[in-house]
C-alpha cells in the first residue's frame, strides 16, 4: 500500500488538534501532536518551559519525534496517515523565535518529505491560551509567517484550509484529498 503522510499545520490554537480528533473519530490513522507530551515530559523533570528554557533541546526532543512519527506512518495499513504538525514546522519555531539550530534539522527537512501539508489560519475566534500554549493570538500571526516561509522553502503545495465547524474542514480537507 502506498500511504500517503498528510500533515495539518498552522499556528498554536488554528484548530489543529479538533480537526485531526474529527479525523480520527471517522476511523482515519492520525498521529497527534507530540509536544504536549514533551512539554508534560519536562515537567515531570522539574522543567516547567523546557521551550522557553532550553529552546534547542525541546526542538531536538520535537524533530527526534517527529521524524519518528513519519517513519512510522509507514507502518499503517492506511491509505492516509494525517500528522499534526510536520518537521518543519520546528523549523520555524525556531525562526520565530531568532535561536540558530544545527544544519542537520534542515537535512531533515529535506530528506523526509510528506505527501501533502494542509495549512490552518489563525483564527481569533476559536484561540485560547492554556498551561501548553503560551503564546498570544499575535504571536500565533507571527508563527503562521514563518510556518509559510519554512514550508515554501522545502517547495510545499500548502492547502488551505477555510473557516468553518470542525466536521466541515475535516469534509473539506477529506474532498481535496479525494481530487488529488
């Protein structure tokens, strides 16, 4: 079977999360986003923002993972697999927040290459901030830039996806899909 790695990217509190959940409750492979767990990991070792702490260990923590995630896509007997949030998207992390980080993250990038990004705009309605996610609808702007600017460069088609409830931009993502 040739599975088809899907990622669905966009800033913090684009409605990632909600979409990939709606995804899986319709019976589709999804791997959900790891740094919610790094971030809980850390915390369990007496860090409480291993990102605002030590931004190169969380973004190494946050690749090893991810890259793990789309090798693993591979594994399921799945026609799709749908990823929340892809490789370069701690790429541009990083670019948001001004830190350099080693040539092997871009490496990567470039030698792991997923099958089709969607990509959320932030959207001020539905954002929230919690105890994982402590950046400001701003700044959430901001990572969007980035997150375009990082996918380009690796020469994503990025897909848009609209305003809408949860279940239609899981319909609309699902519709795209079934042209391409």
């Amino acid at each position: 079977m040739n599975t088809k790695r899907i990622v669905i990217t966009g800033g913090p509190g684009t409605g990632k999360s909600s979409i990939i959940t709606e995804l899986l409750k319709r019976g589709h492979t999804c791997l959900e986003e790891i740094s919610r767990q790094v971030i809980l990991d850390a915390r369990k070792n007496g860090v409480d923002q291993l990102f605002l702490k030590d931004p190169l260990l969380f973004s190494k923590l946050l690749l090893k993972g991810r890259k793990q995630q789309y090798l693993s896509a591979l594994e399921y007997q799945s026609e799709m697999v749908f990823i929340d949030r892809g490789l370069p998207d701690v790429l541009a992390y990083m670019d948001f927040i001004g830190d350099a980080y080693p040539m092997d993250f871009e490496e990567t990038c470039q030698n792991h290459i997923y099958d089709y990004v969607f990509i959320l705009e932030p959207w001020q309605e539905i954002f929230t901030q919690d105890n994982e996610r402590y950046e400001s609808f701003e700044q959430a702007v901001k990572i969007h830039h980035h997150l375009l600017e990082t996918y380009k460069k690796y020469e994503y088609n990025l897909l848009d996806v609209p305003f809408d409830s949860v279940e239609k931009r899981a319909d609309h993502i699902l519709d795209v899909l079934k042209t391409m």
